[in-house]
C-alpha cells in the first residue's frame, strides 16, 4: 500500500476492512466512499479540517446520558428525518423525530384522562383510534405522550414542573380508543448552548420548533411508531429547525365555546375552560 494517491486511496482503505457482516461491510465501505469524496470536492483544508474534529469533540464533551449533541447534530442537519422518511411504511401513520425529552416511567392515565392538573394555558380534548393498515381496531395499544408546557419547556428542563408534569402512558380502550385533556403545547427552542447552537448561527438559522405533541405508539406485533402532532396555525411549521413536520401529522384545532358539544367524554369534562378545542387523530400500525 505505498504510494496511495488521491485516486486510489478510497480503494486502498475500503480494502483494508474484512467485515464478515455484509450489512457492516457495505456501510463502512459507503462511508469511506463519501467522506473521501467530500474532502476531495471541498479540497478540505488543515485548519477546516481541524475546525470540524473540535467541533466533534466539543459535541461529545457536552453530551451525557440526557442530553446527545450528536443526535441534535443529526436532528438539525436534516438526517434523523431522512432516516424517518426512507423507513416510512406505506399506509402507516408518517413518523417524525424523538427528541431528546422523552423520558421513561411516566404514570398511566386511563382513557379519558386528565393531564391539565394546574397547568396554564388553553384545554384541549385529543382523542383517536388505533388501527392497523387494515383498519381493524388495536385495543391494548400502548401510548406514550409528552409534551411542552405553556412556557415552552418540558418537566425536565423545568424545577417549577413537577418529573412527570404532561406526560402519561395510555392504553387504547375498546375500538383502540385513546382519549385524554391536556392543555395546547407551545413552540420551543432546541438546545442551542452547544456546538449545534454555533452551527446554527454560522448558517443564519434560528432554533425554534412549532409545538407539538409526542407520541410513542406500540402494540404486539406492530411496528412502534414516534411521531408528533401539530397545529395548523402554528406560526413555525415551514421553519422547523428538525424538519420534522410533515403535511399528514398537521391537524386543525377545533375550537368549542361550550362544553355540550365534547366529542369524547373525558374525566374534566366539567372543569374544561372555554374555549377548548378539540383535535382527532387516528395512527395506523403497520406490521413488524
Ligand atoms: C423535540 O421535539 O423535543 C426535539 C426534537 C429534536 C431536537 C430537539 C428537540
Ligand atoms: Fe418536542
């Protein structure tokens, strides 16, 4: 292997790997393959070269078992929704990013349940069905939601909210009926006190996302879905610093000036403040 040159350097690394997993070794070979590729089209340079590996270890120096800069990296770049979008089955309900905010553990809520406890901010009513892609109900589903409070921040990025504050696990009921009252989410920034938080200033970018509410939905032999829901109005939808909107996730909130009308009975139903709204959404399992 002397004398490798610009050319027959790809080739003479990628051979340097035996990978007896031929998944591993194809993914490997790929990567060697665009970042030679990349340098060359750029003509890195030393110092650039240098900028990016600080970059990288500042990421990882700033990361722990809550918070993965490498992820966020991965998030504003556009590649986690890429992977969510390549791996999409047909019919099924459209995945979209995790975040880093889920947490595990959160308390049951029966269907019907109320999350809004003191919380600030609008009630809403969220209420669907689970189905898979032949339309047959899935009861026993498993939900997991979280989302921000009024003030933009999840439970734990907040002291004044307590771990669990807007956040439950639900079994779908008969039908695959979920159903709970919460208060409408808020648009919030994405950590941007790191080296991702650098990247997106030198480009110009902003760091904010529309609000949204998170689901995790899992049932036996399904395929578990992480997903978000969103809000028509929502001032950031076509600027999401995630990409993680997508067209069929975007719901209209109802608005209801009386609660004679609930579309779902729910536990607080006389302790809604109106207006409420309300907001419908049926996910659609696809196999494992
Ligand atoms: C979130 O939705 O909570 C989130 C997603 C990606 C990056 C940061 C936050
Ligand atoms: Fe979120």
């Amino acid at each position: 292997m002397r004398n490798v040159t610009p050319d027959t350097l790809t080739t003479a690394v990628q051979d340097t790997f035996k990978c007896e997993n031929p998944r591993v070794a194809l993914l490997v070979a790929k990567l060697i393959e665009a970042v030679h590729a990349y340098a060359i089209d750029v003509k890195l340079t030393h110092a650039e070269w240098r900028e990016a590996i600080g970059f990288l270890t500042r990421a990882g120096d700033i990361s722990d078992e809550e918070r993965n800069e490498f992820v966020l990296l991965s998030d504003v770049l556009g590649l986690s929704s890429l992977v969510d979008m390549i791996n999409s089955p047909l019919g099924a309900t459209e995945s979209s990013v995790l975040g880093p905010f889920h947490i595990l553990g959160a308390p049951p809520l029966a269907v019907g349940g109320d999350l809004i406890g003191d919380n600030p901010g609008d009630h809403i009513v969220v209420y669907g069905q689970v189905r898979n892609l032949q339309g047959q109900a899935l009861e026993g589903a498993k939900l997991e939601i979280w989302q921000t409070a009024e003030n933009g921040l999840y439970s734990n990025q907040d002291q004044k909210q307590s771990e669990f504050n807007l956040r439950c696990q639900q079994v779908a009921g008969v039908d695959g009926r979920f159903a709970f009252t919460t208060v409408r989410p808020a648009p919030y920034m994405v950590p941007s006190d790191g080296p991702v938080g650098d990247l997106l200033r030198a480009g110009g970018r902003h760091p904010w996302r529309p609000s949204h509410l998170h689901f995790i939905v899992m049932a036996e032999g399904y395929r578990t879905l992480v997903t978000e829901l969103f809000p028509e109005d929502d001032a950031y939808l076509d600027a999401d610093a995630v990409f993680g909107v997508r067209e069929s996730l975007v719901l209209n909130y109802k608005r209801h000036d009386t609660t004679a009308d609930l579309p779902v009975d729910v536990e607080a139903k006389d302790r809604l403040k109106t207006p409420y709204f309300s907001v419908q959404f049926d996910f659609t399992l696809a196999p494992d």
